[in-house]
C-alpha cells in the first residue's frame, strides 16, 4: 500500500541518516586527533644535541653526473671540509658491468683515501642505493628476475669478502636504500630476498653492525627498524611536488622523537642516526638543470643551518647529510661558494664539539 510504501521510506531514510551521522562524528573525531597530533609534533624542542656527529653521502656517479671530477670532489670532502664521516653506495651494475667480471677501482680508491684520514665509513650494498634511479641493475640481470636475485646475492657476498678484512675505516655495512619505500626505477620489493640480504652480510661479518633506512615522512618505520641493529631515517624539510609546487612538512623534530618511540616500543629498536638529512634542492626535475634562483628556493645557506638544528633537536647520535657534491658543483663550477663555507663552518664547529 501506499502508507506502507511510506513508512518503508522514513524507515530506510531514517537509517541512512543515522549512519551518516555516526559517520561524521567519526570523521570529525579522527581529523581531531591528526590536529592533536600535528599541535603536538610542532610543540618546540627547546635541548639540541650539538655533539651530534655530522657525515655526508658521497656518490661518484652523481659528482660525474653533474660534471664534477669525482675524485678531486672527495678529496676536497675529506681535506678541506675535514669531513670523517662518510655513505659510500657501491653500485652493483658499475662493479659488475658483464656478469662475474668485477671491477672495484672506484670503491678501493674511495675507501683507501678515506682510510689515510681516519674516516668512518658505511658501505652500502644491495640492489637499490643512494642516488637516482635508485636502483642499480646491470643491464644483463634485468629481465630474469631470479637471475637478478641469485647473481644480487652473489655481487653482495663478493663486496662483503673483499672489504671485511683490513678495511677499519667501515664502520656499518647499509643494505639497501629505503627499501620498504616505492621509489625509483625499481622491481618489486621482495622481503624474502631483503632478508636473505641482510643475514647473509651478518654472516660473512658478524662483527660489524648492519643499518637498514626507511623515509623520515613517509614511513612508520617498524619493518625496517625491527631488522637493523642500527636503523637509518631520511629528512626532508622542502619538497617540490607535481600539482601542488614547493611543499614544506608541517611537522617539528618530536615528529621524529615520536617515531622513535614507535621502533622502540613495537621493533625493539633504540639504535637510530639521520642517515640523510636534506641539504640540496627539491626542484622540478635533475637538481642542476634548474636556475640557481629556483635551486635556492628549496635549499641555501640559512636553509643548510636550519635543517642541521632541526636534525639536532631529534636527538641522534650520528647526522649524515645529502648534497655535498651539489655544494662543490656551486662553488667550482657556478662561482657560488656560500653552501660550501656554510658546511666547513658546521664541520668545523661540530669537529671541535
């Protein structure tokens, strides 16, 4: 009947608009909390750790990449920086070119330099390391991927073997680069494989401590802190992204205290440096195809100052940051030598700290 029609219509209208009122109030609970959370990660820090040790990364394929002589780039890192901290990626596919023939020259020459200074260095292994594309695949393993996977294992145990020994300047081996990320020109993560990585370094080595890295933002940590016995975070404070343009972070250094927290309580996990700290532009394609002006919009000098005093009131022990060839290419190349004083004056104050 028509009445009976009725009623079935405020019944199930009555209905809808129950759920969509619990709905709301769910909603409107969960952006509370993200709010709370947002007022809370931008509380400040006001204690900073200034004995915080500072490194860089150095990758020879990027400082020839952007025109720079690789060499005289790590040299002038080491001895006019004084810098003892040093992420050298070894990049499967510039060792191993054709399949079982191996050509270390660069990682030797690297790590003999940094072993004349005293330097600390962590050696990074795997498949995907620092530096686009991220993932550094000889062209003869690409398409066969369980060849990739037991030639990988192969490439890793011969690094491993040859620097274990006679090589006190490494300090950590890092396997892989962000691997719980998806990013770069990469296959599919394959944890399994990521595992068999990590205990097979752990097994040529047990002596020396194994760093697996996550992204500082976008990331919860847990599955890469709970396989490390030291864990790596990135931070990037500028970010230039596609539609929206330049982005800062809306979040302070208890951000990252927090997920501190988190890797403690849930992978037991104390054990944490910045293994890449932002100290380059963010810009809209290749860093050094831009103008200078728009490079400087995402990092210069007071940047470079900042992002190092954010990284500081984070409170770890070790700060390693990402950029350094991109310093040297300003002053050598652009005539803009203020990022590279900038650094020597923070290397220097931390030196004497």
């Amino acid at each position: 009947s028509a009445s009976g029609c009725r009623c079935f219509i405020f019944k199930n209208y009555n209905e809808v608009k129950k759920i969509l009122k619990i709905s709301g109030k769910i909603l409107l609970g969960l952006l509370g909390i993200i709010l709370l959370f947002l007022l809370y990660f931008n509380i400040p820090v006001q204690k900073k750790d200034n004995s915080a040790k500072l490194g860089i990364t150095f990758s020879h394929r990027y400082a020839s990449d952007i025109q720079l002589d690789w060499k005289k780039t790590f040299v002038a890192i080491l001895d006019d920086l004084k810098i003892r901290k040093i992420r050298i990626p070894v990049y499967w596919d510039l060792v191993e070119k054709k399949e079982g023939k191996y050509d270390f020259s660069d990682v030797d020459w690297q790590l003999a330099e940094a072993q004349k200074r005293n330097a600390e260095i962590i050696l990074v292994v795997g498949q995907k390391v620092p530096r686009w594309p991220e993932c550094a695949i000889p062209e003869w393993a690409k398409n066969d991927d369980q060849k990739r996977k037991s030639r990988l294992l192969k490439e890793i145990t011969t690094v491993v073997k040859r620097y274990k020994d006679n090589h006190p300047e490494i300090k950590y081996w890092q396997v892989e680069n962000e691997p719980f990320l998806p990013f770069g020109v990469c296959p599919p993560l394959d944890v399994n494989l990521l595992d068999s990585e990590i205990a097979l370094v752990r097994f040529i080595d047990p002596a020396r401590p194994v760093i697996v890295t996550d992204s500082g933002e976008l990331s919860l940590w847990i599955q890469a802190a709970k396989r490390a016995d030291v864990f790596g975070t990135t931070m990037y404070r500028t970010i230039w992204k596609e539609g929206i343009g330049y982005f800062d972070y809306p979040i302070g250094p208890r951000f990252f205290r927090f997920k501190h927290w988190l890797i403690k309580t849930f992978a037991h996990q104390d054990n944490a440096i910045v293994v890449e700290l932002q100290a380059e532009p963010w810009i809209k394609g290749w860093t050094t195809s831009g103008t200078l002006e728009e490079q400087f919009k995402s990092m210069n000098s007071q940047k470079l100052e900042d992002n190092v005093d954010f990284a500081r009131r984070v409170d770890y022990p070790e700060v390693y940051l990402w950029g350094a060839e991109w310093w040297y290419w300003l002053k050598v190349n652009q005539n803009h030598p203020e990022l590279w004083e900038t650094a020597r004056k923070l290397f220097n104050e931390n030196a004497a700290s």
